[in-house]
C-alpha cells in the first residue's frame, strides 16, 4: 500500500499506448472466434466438443479412454501413507467411473523378508480398495531389485500397455519416486495428487 500511494499519477494526455517493436510484425489478434470457427478448428486439431442445452462448449473429459490405471505403492508404512490411501481412493474411482482394470504394483528397495510387515501391507492395499468398490485387480511386487522406483513405475506401465499412472505427490517428496524422470521412463500419463 505504501509503494502504490508513493506513485504519481500522471495525466492522461502524456500517457500514449503503442505496440512494442518486436510485435508490430505480427498481425493485430482478434478477440472473438465465432462457434462455427472453433468447431471447424477444433475438428482439425483432434479436438472434440460438445454443445451443451445453453448453448457453451463443453471438453470432452480426457479421462474417458483410460482402460488400464496403475497405482504404485512404494511407502513402507504398512497401513499405507496418507498419499498412498489418496491415489488408492483416486485409482478406485477413476477406475469405476471408466470401466478400467487396476493394477497395484508394490516396490520396495528391500526384499519381502526384511519387511515382517509386508502382509499387512498387502491386506491393507486389498481393503482401501475394495471401500473404492474393486476386489478384483492385478497386484504386483517388485521388491529387492535394488532398482530406482521412477524406472519400475516406467517398466510396468510400458510392459503392461498402462493408460494412466496414478501417483501421489507425497511419493515424490519423500523421495521415493524422482519427479524429474517422470517424464522420461513413464511412457503414458501420470496423475500426481497433491499432498
């Protein structure tokens, strides 16, 4: 407040608008684009659209072609993490709303041995979801490869042809799962939930 008290005002016949020097080689942009525009654009581009009864434009939801989701687990905590029951409640409900099969795939630096709670885990993973309404899904374990999870994750999603990889935030800043990889061994989407 006290920055924009100190500014002086000045008065309008010395104030002039003009275009910068380095856009003045680009035409001027026009501001509205008619429905019929965009619908021709948009059919171009692969874009799809729907006209709903008011007459607005509605996307068509970008989840709806997701067969096959991907819920990673890599925390210790044998109830499962506040992040990890987030993308576990998350996957149950993607996947029920798409008709998509789950797979939970379990990595661990240690192998099953070193970890007595590993049973746990696995009966914790089975009850959260099933609340999402899923009893059925593919479960996988990949413990002990001494491998980084980011490469897993990637391998998993890329063997089994995955559509979505559902992951939470949490994951990545307990450093569990590199975020900068991410994008180089995951070869489809990936859903990162915040904390």
């Amino acid at each position: 407040m006290a920055f924009a008290s100190s500014l002086l005002s000045a008065p309008v016949s010395r104030v002039r608008a003009s275009i910068a020097p380095e856009l003045a080689a680009f035409p001027p942009a026009r501001m509205c684009v008619s429905l019929k525009a965009a619908r021709r654009r948009g059919s171009r581009h692969g874009v799809r659209a729907e006209v709903n009864e008011s007459g607005s434009i509605l996307a068509v939801d970008a989840l709806s072609q997701v067969k096959h989701v991907l819920l990673p687990v890599t925390d210790r905590n044998p109830y499962l993490s506040e992040g990890t029951r987030q993308a576990a409640a998350t996957t149950a409900s993607l996947a029920k709303k798409y008709g998509a099969n789950i797979t939970v795939v379990v990595i661990d630096d240690n192998p099953k041995e070193s970890f007595p709670e590993h049973e746990t885990q696995m009966s914790s993973i089975r009850w959260h979801l099933s609340e999402g309404g899923f009893t059925e899904f593919g479960l996988m374990e990949r413990l002990g490869e001494g491998r980084k999870p980011t490469a897993i994750i990637g391998e998993v999603a890329d063997e089994l042809e995955l559509d979505l990889v559902v992951l939470s935030m949490e994951a990545i800043h307990s450093k569990h799962v590199d975020g900068n990889l991410l994008a180089e061994f995951i070869p489809c989407p990936v859903l990162l939930l915040p904390l």
